[in-house]
C-alpha cells in the first residue's frame, strides 16, 4: 500500500530553485535510499515531507491526505518522524530523558511506555547507559539514540538525512542492521538520505538518484548501484 506519495514539487529557496518538479512513492515496509551528489536537494526534499519547507507548486500525500500545506507539528502528529544530519542530542540530559523527549505531543502514555521498553530492546546499549548523559555516548551510540527518540513518537515513517556521517565503517554496518531490522520486527517505512551508493547497494530496497533538483533515476537499490546509468547520472560519465 502506498504510504507517501510526492508529486511534482517545487521549492525554492529565494531565487534558488533547489525541487524541480520532484516525485517519488513509497510503500508501506518499504526502505528508500535518497541518494545523489552535495545540493541535488535531498535534505530539501526531507524537509518539504516534514513541512519544515513549503513547496510552491506539486502537492505530497500521507496515509491518503494531503498534507502539503500542513505544520511540521500536525504531519508528525500524522506519524512521520524526521531524523535530521547531525546527530542532535541533548548532552546534559540523561539518555532517557533523551528518549522521553521524543513522545513530545503524543497521547497514549501507556504505548510510550512500552515503545521506550521496545527502543531499550533494540539498542540495549542505550539501556545499559540509560541514566548517563547523552554527551557521552559515541558517535554511533548517538546514531542509535536520535533514531531511539524517533520511534517514540511511534511513527509510521522515518526520514533519516545521512545515517553514516562521520562514522566508522563497522559502526554504519551496525546502524544499518538496526534500519533492517526495525522494517522487519514493527514494519517501519524509511526513507534515507545517504551519499552513498554502495550503502544503497549492500542493504537493498528501492532507490532514486537526484541531481539538480531532479528524481534523474530510480530503481532496486541493488540493480541501479552496480548500474552505469547511475555512474553517468551520478558523475556525468558511464
Ligand atoms: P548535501 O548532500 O550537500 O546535503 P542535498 O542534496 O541535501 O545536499 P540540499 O541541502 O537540499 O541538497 O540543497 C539543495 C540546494 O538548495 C543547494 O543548492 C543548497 O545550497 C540550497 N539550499 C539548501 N538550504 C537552503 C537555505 N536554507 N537557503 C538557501 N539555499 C538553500
């Protein structure tokens, strides 16, 4: 079933027009990979689904609404969560006040409490180290908890703009085996936003490739990373 479905949108920033014309769907289950090189607009293209940008032409559907339009607060509230680059936790609080932070409006206290146990047994680190501050954790361990805080406003969909940043290569496999992980035990939706074809290529899913503000391919993540449309589309040459 069709959980998001973006058609052709427009944003621009000032005179900048960073979507052109922009369209993807997504499926319930599903996991898509966002990739494309530096300002081929997919953290715009994340913000635009969050409402945090307002595009100025084409429209975006959630869960069978529309929700182009809407406040970042009422699409969250819809059960999109976003995870935005850069790993923001809150350094002097404890991991789990980190994570309480996350049911931010919701109402049913009683499934917050068990998501908060759900979150606690897939990243048991973050339970071992639940009453420490954030700001200690490593890189990866804070990976885990921005994602953690996400899930506890138990959403249908995640947006993650660029897991892998500045992490290790075995500290992004374990990330990524979380990812899998989650879409398999609670059917969560992701969209990831990851320079990184390969990453595309070794977990699966679907894919699509932007450049200038352009969906210019899309595919199986599998197919489309080995393939030399995307090395053209990517690079300029095949
Ligand atoms: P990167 O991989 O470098 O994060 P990206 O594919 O996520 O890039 P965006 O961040 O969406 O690309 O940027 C798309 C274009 O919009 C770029 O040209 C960028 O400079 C521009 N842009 C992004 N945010 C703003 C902003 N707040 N104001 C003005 N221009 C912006």
């Amino acid at each position: 079933m069709t959980l998001l479905s973006v058609n052709d949108i427009t944003v621009r920033y000032g005179r900048l027009t960073a979507l052109r014309g922009a369209s993807l769907t997504l499926n319930e289950g599903e996991i898509l990979f966002v990739t494309g090189p530096n300002g081929a607009g997919k953290s715009t293209l994340m913000k635009a689904i969050a409402g945090v940008v307002k595009p100025v032409g084409g429209s975006i559907a959630f869960r069978g609404e529309t929700i182009s339009g809407r406040s970042p607060e009422d699409i969250a509230r819809m059960g999109f969560s976003m995870v935005p680059e850069g790993r923001e936790v809150f350094g002097s609080l404890t991991i789990e006040e980190n994570l309480r932070l996350g049911i931010g409006m919701r109402a049913d206290r009683d499934q917050a409490a068990r998501d908060l146990e759900m979150v606690y047994s897939i990243f048991p680190v973050l339970l071992s180290r639940r009453h420490q501050h954030a700001g200690a954790l490593s890189g990866g361990q804070q990976q885990m908890l921005v994602i953690g805080r996400a899930l506890m406003a138990g959403p249908k969909l995640i947006a993650i703009d660029e897991p892998s940043l500045g992490l290790a290569p075995k500290v992004i496999d374990d990330v990524y085996q979380t990812l899998v992980k989650l879409r398999d035990t609670i059917g969560l939706t992701l969209l990831i936003v990851e320079q990184s074809a390969t990453r595309a290529k070794l977990t699966g899913g679907r894919m699509i490739l932007m450049r200038s503000g352009e969906v210019a391919l899309e595919g199986d993540a599998r197919e489309l990373a080995s393939s030399d449309a995307l090395k053209q589309a990517y690079f300029g040459y095949g």
